[in-house]
C-alpha cells in the first residue's frame, strides 16, 4: 500500500466525525487497520479504506434515522393498513368516499365497514346511569378503563367474537356518554340526552359527524391504539390507549382551542384576533388541514347542512379574506355543536365515540398482522462507557 493508503487519527477522527476514544474502540473491535508512522514511532496511521467504509455506513445510518424521523411528523407512510386513506384531497373509507357513507350511513354501519364487514346485532342489557356529578368525558374514561381491566386479550380470538367485542364497546361508550337512554342508533340516543328529538335535523347532524370523524388514516390516536393492540391487548385496552392520546390539545383537545380562539374573536373582534395570534405567530386553531391543502372535505360537507352561529360565521369569512384558510372539522364540530346548542364537552364526547370506531378497526388489523410494533429509539445522549 502508498503512503496515501494511510491517515493520521486527527484525519481519522475528522472524516468519521468522532472522539479518540471512538476511533480506538472501532480498532479494536478489528474494523480499522492500524501501523505504526514510520516517519514518527509515537504516533499511529489508520488504513484510509477503511475508514472510508465506516463514513459510508455512518452517512447511510443518518439517511435511514433521517427518512424514520420525518415519517413520524406528516412523512411517508410506516404500515400498511387496508382501513382508510386520504387521496386526491378526499377521505375513503376502505376505498368508499366517506362523505357519500355520511349521507346515507350510520355510525355502527361504517364501524362494521372499518372493520373489514363484520357485524353483529347486540341484544342492550340494562346499565345503571351514570353519575349525573362527573362529567362526559370522565365518564368515557372510567367505562374503557372499567372494561379493560377485566375482558381478555384479543390476540388469537375468532373474528365473530371480536366483532361481539367491537360492537359492545362502541355501545358501553354510548351510555358513558348519553346515559340509559333506551336502545336505538347512537346518534339518535345521543341527541336524546341532548334535547333533541330522535330523528330530529339536529339527530341527522350528529349521524353525520360521527360517520365523517369515526376514523382519519394513522392518526396519533389511532397508532397508539395499534401500539396497543400489538401486544395482543383487548379491544377495550386498545380503545383506551386511543382516548388517551385523543385527550391531547394537539388531537381531539383542538376542539377546545378552536373555542378559545372564537372567544377572542367575540371579544376582539375577528380581525383583530386574527391579526393578534399571527403577529405572535400563533396558529389560528379549526383553519388549515396538513392533508388537505385546499379545503378539509369533511368540515365542508358539514357546514353545507346548517348556519353556524352568526359570530362563528364572522370569524370563517375573516380568516378566509386574511390568510386564505378554509375551515376543518374541529371547526365544523364547533359550529356544529354551538348550533345544536349542545354542551360545552359535546365536541370531545362526539369526537371519541365516532373514532372509537376507528381504533376498534385498527386494533383488530393490527391483531392480525401478529407483529410488534417496537421502533428503535435514535439515542442523543452521553456517549456510553467503555466505547
């Protein structure tokens, strides 16, 4: 070999990027050649061959650990999934347009389509109602929780059972929510608690929230309850899993933001409020949808089926003429639900029996797939001892 086969350890280092003690470590474990410098017996030369093969693996680790990293935030897809996508700026439920399933469908139907069309009719046993002191979403917390403490695994159990399963929960939500209101479809059950009458206009808006928000591709909820079910957990724990990640003000907490930012609005004034939250560059919560980037097609379908309240009207027509934002759906569900004269947890409450739904359908896809979901993590501390 030349002499320009070999470095010195400073250009060794350089080129990996490394401490002396690193360099010394790869020696050692035989992956980096080493002789004496002829020109200096103190000092030591490094095969330049090999330390060229180390700074191409390193360089293809970081595109690796780069292309894992942007998937996790709105990147490329990381699983494969037969429930639901978004394509061409509209959302399909296993390949059907879910704002055509809004028209015509119930909640149990596209849950029973989410799960790839397993159904079942559920005879209602008799529950107690809920304690009238705690509040919605308490009580959705507690029933979830209730169940998985005590139903079996999922792993290994017959489709049929766990469409049993599937079923039963989406209805023990129900009744956290609404209260032993009689049998009937959900939506009905739920505006009967409200004050709304059952098949009521107001009854047929809640029917299509729920079919339009019960699942949305792999949502931060959604893979948790995919997490979750990777383990082999019950359906139920999986549910929770989901309504605990939903419970964030990043997810279906933005319900909550969306009425913080209508209260500005109502007290500042539209425009002001607008132009307050982008001088501090802040977002304006319920406008803009990452997936969609010319309008959500969900929050349009719904606000084509009622008149939001006057000062919500105001506030869609100003970010509109300001920043060009079309509305989502945490800003429909608002109007929604401001419309309906509903209560104030009614958005969450909306929001986690619909995508129950959807976690149900995933955990049982992920249950299927008999993998663990177990990423590695990209470790950026301390440089471990002895390396």
């Amino acid at each position: 070999m030349s002499a320009a086969d070999w470095i010195s350890a400073e250009e060794a280092r350089d080129r990996l990027g490394v401490r002396a003690q690193t360099l010394y470590a790869y020696v050692s474990r035989g992956r980096v050649q080493v002789r004496p410098d002829p020109g200096d017996s103190r000092r030591s030369l490094y095969r330049a061959a090999d330390i060229a093969a180390l700074t191409e693996r390193k360089s293809r680790s970081r595109k690796v650990s780069e292309v894992a990293t942007g998937a996790i935030n709105w990147g490329e897809p990381v699983l494969s999934s037969a429930i639901t996508t978004v394509s061409g700026g509209r959302l399909f439920y296993r390949g059907r347009d879910a704002i055509r399933l809004a028209e015509t469908e119930t909640l149990e139907s596209v849950g029973r389509l989410l799960r790839g069309g397993h159904g079942v009719a559920l005879k209602r046993t008799e529950r107690p109602t809920p304690p009238s002191g705690s509040d919605m979403r308490a009580r959705a917390f507690a029933a979830l929780a209730d169940r998985a403490s005590a139903d079996p695994p999922a792993r290994g159990r017959a489709p049929l059972a766990l469409a049993v399963e599937a079923a039963t929960l989406l209805d023990v939500l129900t009744d956290a929510i609404a209260g032993e209101v009689g049998g009937g479809a959900i939506h009905n059950r739920l505006a009967f608690a409200w004050g709304l009458g059952p098949g009521s206009p107001g009854a047929d808006l809640i029917r299509r929230i729920l079919v339009l928000v019960a699942d949305h591709e792999l949502n931060a909820s959604a893979f948790a309850a995919r997490v979750s079910a990777s383990t082999g957990a019950s359906l139920a724990a999986s549910a929770l899993a989901g309504l605990a990640t939903l419970s964030g003000p990043r997810h279906g907490g933005a319900t909550a933001a969306v009425q913080k930012f209508a209260a500005e609005a109502a007290q500042l004034g539209p425009r002001e409020a607008i132009a307050g939250r982008l001088t501090d560059d802040r977002a304006l919560p319920g406008f803009g949808h990452n997936l969609y980037p010319e309008a959500d097609p969900r929050a349009a379908a719904l606000l084509a089926r009622f008149s939001p309240t006057p000062e919500l009207a105001g506030l869609q027509d100003a970010v509109w003429s300001v920043t060009g934002l079309a509305p989502n759906v945490d800003f429909a569900l608002i109007a929604a639900c401001e419309a309906l004269k509903l209560p104030r947890d009614a958005p969450f409450a909306l929001f986690a029996v619909a995508r129950c739904a959807g976690w149900i359908a995933h955990a049982i896809e992920q249950g299927q797939a008999d993998t663990l979901i177990r990423p590695r993590a990209r470790y950026i501390g301390p440089e471990p001892e002895g390396t």
